[in-house]
C-alpha cells in the first residue's frame, strides 16, 4: 500500500511538473523566442520593421508641407509624428505578420505545432510576439523623440494614446491573420497587404488628417479599419477630441476587431494553399 501511494504520488508531482513546464506563458515564450531569430535573419524584414517606419516619417512631413493644418489643429510635426505611430503599426505589425503567417504556413510549421499541445490562438500569438515587441517599442521611441527631439508636449490623454496603440496591435494582429488566408505565398504579400496600406495611410487620417477633408469624404473614412486608431492615437497625444469621437473611434475599432476575430476563426488556412 505504502509503495503504491508513493507511486500515485511520484505519478502527480510528475504530471504537475509537465504541466507546469508547458503552461501558456513558457509556450508563448518559446514560439516568441524562436519567430524572432528567424525575424533577425530576414534582412528585408528587419529593414521594413526597423527603417520603413523612420522613413515613412519623413515622406509624410514633407507630404504635409503645403497642408494647411490649421484647421485639423496640429503643426506639421505633430501631424507626422502622430501618423508615425500608424505607420509603425502597419508596418511592422501587419506587413511583417502577413509574411510571417505565410511563410510558417507554406512551411508546414504551424500544421505541426497544431499537431501538439498549443492552442490554435496561441500560435498566432506567438508567431506575432517579436512584431509585437518592435512595434511597441518604436511607438515609445517616436513619443520619447518627438518630446525630446522636436519640442512637442508630453501625450495630454496618456490612457487614450496607450490604448489606441494597444487597439491597434491587436486589431492588426487579427487584420494580418486575415489577410494571410487570401495569401498564397510570400512573394505575394505585396500585393495582398497593398490594399489595406494604401486605403490607410489615403484614408485613416496617416497622411492627411481627417479634419482637412470634405465633410462627406470624412464621414466614411471614419469607418475604415485604422482611422479609429488613428483617432485615439492623436487625442492621446494633442488631446482636442471630445468624449463622443472618442467613444466613436473605441466603437469602430471594437466592431473591426470582432469581425477580424471572427474571420480568422472561421477561415484562417493552416496547410499549405496548393
């Protein structure tokens, strides 16, 4: 009796140790830790992570030059660094992810790691950690330099800004997933992630803000993906918006979210698209 307790004992503490050791956080850490050395070693992606945003920066400045701003309320600066932010989300979040998902797919990685014990949304996760960290980290070094470097004010709705960024990974996780489905192959990505990046940065007030357009025009930009991003990014920072465009922004995020989750629930291809 004794040995038999002490074996159902050693049974449990056994079971509990493997449990314990393959536990969402260290699964997530792991397919993290593994998606950012292949991310380091794909120098065309680390470029478009690293530089493209930078770059896209100083396009918009000198694009916004002959805009007059006064009506939209902001300088040049602020208006390009606030878009700055959307650029870094759409490309380092959603251009880098596309590919990512794609190349796992046709790679057959995320068939095997199906195959195993990770839950399907932790491996989307996973897979988008260290694009995640970059876009993150790039958002807190454009508000650091822009304080720092060009005289602009602290973010006035600090809430507002920290949500809008957090909305907006989130909601461009889910838009690349999405976009993946309908992505044969890498090479492809650049015509598939094109649509959403150009109707952004033309519509979701990234290149020019919502409150220079036509009135009818601005009232179905409003209803784009990342204009609500935009929205809450630009409050959080210059903060001028009022609670009901603020509860707006939030509100159209929210419903591209749900519909982003919905669709990657429904249709994201985990084999190969042959």
């Amino acid at each position: 009796m004794p040995t038999t307790l002490n074996g159902d004992r050693t049974t449990r503490t056994s079971t509990a140790g493997k449990s314990s050791a393959s536990s969402p956080r260290r699964r997530l850490a792991a397919l993290g830790r593994a998606e950012w050395t292949l991310l380091i070693r794909n120098r065309t992606a680390l470029f478009v992570a690293l530089l493209m945003p930078l770059l896209m920066v100083v396009v918009t400045k000198s694009s916004l030059d002959g805009v007059d701003l006064d009506k939209a309320g902001m300088s040049v600066v602020e208006a390009a660094l606030t878009a700055g932010v959307g650029m870094v989300l759409l490309l380092v979040v959603h251009l880098n992810l596309v590919s990512a998902y794609v190349a796992r797919r046709e790679e057959l990685v995320l068939k095997r790691l199906r195959t195993g014990e990770v839950p399907d949304h932790e491996i989307l996760v996973g897979t988008a950690l260290p694009a995640i960290g970059l876009a993150l980290t790039q958002c807190v070094l454009l508000v650091v330099g822009g304080v720092v470097g060009m005289d602009l004010s602290w973010p006035r709705r600090p809430d507002l800004l920290i949500g809008g960024i957090i909305i907006g990974v989130v909601l461009l996780t889910a838009l690349a997933a999405v976009t993946a489905t309908v992505t044969r192959t890498v090479e492809s990505t650049q015509i598939t992630t094109m649509p959403m990046f150009l109707v952004s940065v033309a519509g979701s007030g990234l290149l020019v803000p919502l409150e220079v357009m036509p009135e009818k025009m601005a009232s179905v930009c409003e209803l784009l993906p990342v204009t609500g991003v935009m929205t809450l990014v630009r409050a959080g920072w210059l903060g001028g918006a009022d609670s009901t465009d603020v509860m707006r922004a939030v509100l159209i995020s929210l419903v591209w979210m749900a519909l982003s989750v919905f669709a990657v629930s429904k249709w994201f291809r985990w084999e190969p698209r042959r």
